[in-house]
C-alpha cells in the first residue's frame, strides 16, 4: 500500500500542469541540499581540529556546551521551514483505505526528511574524529551519537505537536535569546547546564536512552494528533470566529484605493497566512547582523544585506499578489474593478512596510554609521525600483493562498517557482550591487548612496507609467491566474 501511494504521489508530480515549475523547485531543493551536506560535512573537521588546535579545549565538551543554542534554533527553523508532507491528503480521506495506513504513511515520510537524517552528515564525521583521532570510547561514542541523534527526533515530533501555536515558538526563541545576551553579559551560563546534560550521553551508560524515550512518547503523540484529526469534518474544517467590521475611515479619502488598502490591513490582520508573513518579514530586518561575518564586511555585499533588512515585508507580500486574493479572485473579475488602483492599494502596503523598515533598522547605526547608510540606499532603492519589480513578478505567481488552513499540516503548502519570477529578481539584486560598489569605489559612499536614491526618486516621479506598464502585465496574465486558482 505504501509503494502504490508513493506511486501516486509521483504520477501527480508528472501530470502536474505546473510539472516545469515543480521540476525546477526539485533541482533547486536538490542544489540546495547538496550544498548542506557538504556544510554539515565539513563542520565537524572545522569544530574538532579548530578546538583541539586554536582552543587547546575538548571538541566534545565544547559541542555539549553550546548544543542547547542548537537545539532552540532546530526547533524554530523546523517550525517555520519543514512542511508536513500531506498537501496531497484529500483525495485519500475518501477512498477505502483505513486512516491508520494513511497516518503511518504520513510519519514515514516525515522521519525520512532531510532535516532528520542531514543530521548524521555532522554526527557520523564527528563521531569518528572523536574515535580514531581522538581516543574516545567506542561504546561511549556510540551512545552519545544515538542521544543526540534522537534530540532531533524528538524536536521533529514536537514540530507536529506544536503546528499552528506560534506563540510557544516565539517564546522559545524569545526566552534562549534572554538567555544568549547573559550569557555573553557572563550573568548566567546556560551552556554550563548544556554541558552537564549532554555530556552524560557520553559519560553514563544508559543515558542516552532518555532522549529516546522521550522521542518515542513525542512520537506517539503526534501520532494521536494527526489520527484525531484525521477527518474531512474536523482536521480541515475552518475556524468559526465572530464576525466583525473594521474600517479606517481616513482611507476613504483615497477613494477605491483607500478601500483596497483597507481591505488589506484587514487581511493582515485576519488571516493566519498573512500574519506569518508579517512576522517572517520582521525576521528581515535581523539580517544585517551577518555584516559581523567575514566577507560581509565591504560595501557590495552590505547593500546585498540592506535590500533584504528593508525589503522584508515587499519581498514576502508583494510577491504574493494576487495570489492573497485567490479565493475570490473570480469574483473580483467579474466586477467593474479598477485595476490600477488595485495594484496601487498593494503597492501602498509594501512602501509602507519598506519605510518603516527604514526607521527600524536605524538600529544599526549603533554597528556602523557606513553600514547603515548602505541599508538606507538599499531602502530608497527598494521603495523607487524594488517594489515595482515585486509587484510586477506577483503577476507571475499563481500559486492560490488559502487563507483559511488551519495548520500547515493539512494546508495546500507548495512553492512559488517561477523562472520569469527568477529573471525578475536578477534587477533586484545585481543592478543596485553594481551601481552602488561602482560609484563608492570612485567616489565614495555618499555619492553611493545619493545615486541609489536618485534611482528610488526617479521611479517615484514616473509611477503612472510604470503603473501602466505593470496593469498590462497583470491583464495579459489574467486568464491563465484565473485558471490555477481555480485549481485549488
């Protein structure tokens, strides 16, 4: 039963009529793994020989001391990025077969997933350093490999058990954050406490089985949460809620323009889809910190780093219009709707986001004064130029949005590839790189930033045309968005 339903899941990859799409988002994914991998890989020989040579300290007291940091962020990256593996779910809860095989399918692909067995691609290379190079106790070795081991197990289970609480996530993230900032402050050493727990994989005979147990029972329950949910009437049934009516009135100046933004500030602060993209977009603007890592130290790559700090919520957002509106997309083309002033409500959102990203990330003037007006001419460009192209590569995305999935365990998750999406995105990136390392490397960085915003000012003063430009776009594409939203 299990080969017949992989079977079937192939046959509707290949039949897929966005079967291009998705063969390239698999080619992507597979790069993208690979490239993982070999990180994973090398990592271990980074940690062991960097600390056994530059440290004189043990490799493996080091990696128990700082594995709760760790373990934090596996968890919230798995949250946010390992989708459950049942967007084809539906049609099986009407055939006859038994919700038990579906469910045991289900976590069968799930304990196969790259973010559980990627783990090995450091613990296995790891482990042997620690024996042939190190010394270490085979057996002792080999107990504390499978202890950590299961850790990721039981982080991957109660993944499942904690799909749709974000706020448990953000308190988790929020409470080693606390944790990290004492630390470094020297007031409280949590990974002193890391390294007694984790240490006694290695150190105890029989300890690591506590992180198997605890995998086991995490497992079992996730088990009962998807069987529980298991019903057409039940897992995927919509929240009722209170229905209410909110309006901004001084919008209403703006005439239909102003009741598309409403609409969207409504949308935002509604649908669960749309809140998450809020929160990632927040995420953005803690991008800047890598400029503390070697390589994003010079101007090229700090405005790399400044489109994405200020582009957060335009990248997020404007990507996915009209897909936000899928669910009624039909609708809306039967009416008289002025398109224009559509995409301009949309287009108002994301300038506003991007401004105030501008402000927000004025944080970093407390890094540099250099590296934040780099972030600044990355944002003027982002409001002048970026947020056109976002706009304009929306009109390619036609991947539906259901606003109302309960969990990503049983919404229609999937991805947005797009090769026109692709080509779009190279202006975003490569252009305002090469003005801006072009005229500081001549000029300076004031002229650096004053030719990015000239850019920025230039696309404000022609936005009509602009506008035009993207409303044919979005019409040609018209017909066939209404297609595959039809889809869903």
């Amino acid at each position: 039963m299990y080969g017949r339903l992989l079977q079937l899941e192939f046959k509707n990859f290949i039949r897929n009529p966005q079967f291009g799409a998705n063969l390239g988002m698999k080619i992507l994914m597979f790069f993208g793994m690979a490239y993982f991998s070999a990180i994973f890989v090398a990592l271990p020989f980074i940690l062991y020989f960097f600390t056994k040579k530059k440290m004189m300290a043990d490799p493996l007291l080091l990696f128990c001391k700082y594995f709760i940091y760790y373990w934090a962020f596996d968890l919230v990256i798995r949250y946010f990025m390992q989708q459950m593996p049942t967007q084809n779910i539906k049609p099986f809860l009407t055939l006859g077969i038994t919700k038990k095989k579906l469910v045991n399918y289900t976590l069968l692909k799930i304990l196969f997933n790259f973010f559980n067995w990627g783990n090995l691609l450091f613990l296995l290379p790891f482990a042997g350093l620690l024996i042939f190079d190190g010394g270490y106790s085979i057996i002792h070795v080999i107990m504390f490999t499978i202890g950590i081991f299961a850790i990721f197990y039981f982080n991957n289970f109660l993944n499942i058990l904690l799909n749709g609480k974000n706020i448990v996530l953000y308190f988790v993230f929020g409470v080693m954050t606390i944790f990290a900032a004492l630390e470094y402050y020297e007031i409280i050493e949590l990974s002193g406490y890391s390294q007694t727990i984790f240490y006694s994989f290695y150190e105890y005979a029989g300890f690591f089985l506590v992180p198997i147990i605890l995998a086991i029972a995490v497992a079992y329950l996730a088990y009962q949460e998807i069987y529980k949910n298991f019903y057409l009437d039940k897992g995927l049934e919509l929240k009722v809620a209170e229905g209410k009516t909110e309006n901004i009135a001084f919008l209403n100046r703006y005439g239909v323009m102003g009741t598309f933004i409403n609409n969207d500030i409504r949308l935002l602060k509604r649908s669960k889809a749309a809140k998450s993209a809020v929160i990632a977009s927040i995420f953005f603007l803690f991008y800047g910190l890598l400029t503390f890592t070697k390589g994003y130290d010079n101007g090229f790559m700090q405005l790399f780093t400044g489109i994405f700090v200020t582009g957060g919520f335009m990248l997020m957002f404007g990507q996915r219009v009209p897909a936000w509106d899928s669910s009624y997309y039909p609708l809306m083309m039967t009416s008289n709707v002025p398109y224009k002033e559509y995409l301009k409500g949309k287009w108002s959102l994301i300038v506003i986001g991007i401004f105030v990203s501008i402000i927000l990330s004025s944080a970093y003037l407390f890094v540099s004064w250099e590296f934040y007006l780099t972030v600044l001419a990355a944002g003027l460009y982002n409001l002048g130029v970026n947020s056109y192209i976002t706009l304009l590569a929306g009109a390619f995305n036609k991947k539906p949005i259901d606003l109302n999935s309960k969990s990503k365990s049983f919404g229609g998750g999937g991805n947005n590839f797009n090769m026109k999406i692709m080509l779009l995105m190279l202006p975003q990136m490569i252009l305002p790189m090469g003005v801006f390392a072009v005229v500081k490397y001549f000029f300076g960085i004031y002229p650096a930033v004053a030719s990015l915003g000239i850019l920025g000012i230039i696309g404000f003063l022609i936005r009509d045309k602009i506008f035009d430009i993207i409303v044919k776009v979005y019409k040609t594409e018209k017909y066939s968005t209404l297609d595959a939203f039809k889809k869903v």
